[in-house]
C-alpha cells in the first residue's frame, strides 16, 4: 500500500517528523554545547557570592543552553512543526573536514602551508575546480593574511615552518 502524498509545506506525521524538525536538531545541537561546556568548566571553582569564580560564568552557559534546548524540545512535539530537508553532504563535510585540516597543519606547516590545505579540502566541496584557480586563490589568501596579520598588526604568526 503505497504512501499518500502530504500538501506542500505540512510536517510529515509521528516520530520521524519530530526527529527531523528543526527544532528537534536544534535542541539537539544545544544539548550537545551545554555538555561541552559543562564538562570543560568542571574543573573551576565557582567561588563565592561576592567574589565568582572562574566556573560561575560557564555554569550559567551551560543551564542557559540546557533550558533553551527544553524549551525547543517541547516545541518539537507541538503540531505545525517544520521538517528539515536534508540535501547533498558533500559541501557541509568537506568544510569540516578543510577546518579541520588547517588546525592539525597550522603547527607544522605554519599559516601558509595550512591555508593551503584548507583551500584544496575546500574545493573538493564542488567539482569544476581547476589547478590554476586554488593556486591563485592559495596565493592570494596566504598574501592577505601576510600583510593583515604580519604587516598590519604586527602579530608574530609564522607562516612557514621554522619563521618566527
């Protein structure tokens, strides 16, 4: 027996539109925050009325991401809820995978070779990239990043292993 197709723009019915709504995923992305942040203040002291500590700030953040992710947990379950279309992969992860790339390179490679990096990860995002436009765009990013950071704000940032 095959499946009645809904109108446009109505949410798909049971647990599956509620694990796809936006305010399900979003619920869930805050969760996730507030136990990253509980778990790297854990180790700080709250202090005392007069005189907060270090972990007073984070524990806020943290009960402030937990009460919001209820909040929305709650609004995931009401009706009239919008599911959220999942597309192709590919972009979201290779992005990921390009920051990732930078910050695992950036302490051998230094920020010339690390932009590098970060620009052929992220052109694997979409076809249609040639040779000749990374290197132009490698070239150009590791030049504005040389003179904003180098030159404009004198920073000692090394941008080749072994400088600075």
């Amino acid at each position: 027996m095959a499946a009645e197709p809904r109108p446009e723009g109505t949410p798909p019915r049971g647990m599956r539109g509620v694990l796809t709504s936006r305010e399900w995923l979003g619920a869930l992305f805050l969760l996730v925050c507030a136990l990253i942040v509980g778990i790297e203040a854990s180790g700080l002291s709250m202090g005392r009325g007069r005189m907060v500590g270090p972990g007073y700030f984070p524990a806020i953040l943290c009960a402030l991401f937990v009460l919001f992710a209820v909040i929305l947990l709650v609004q995931a379950i009401a009706p009239g809820r919008v599911s959220v279309e999942f597309g192709p992969l590919r972009p979201p992860a290779m992005m990921i995978a390009a920051i990732a790339g930078f910050c695992l390179t950036f302490p051998f490679l230094g920020a010339g070779g690390a932009i590098i990096v970060l620009v052929v990860i992220a052109a694997l995002a979409e076809s249609g990239r040639g040779p000749v436009e990374l290197l132009v765009l490698s070239v150009v990013l590791v030049a504005l990043v040389w003179l904003v950071f180098r030159i404009g704000l004198n920073l000692q940032l090394p941008m080749y292993p072994g400088d600075v």
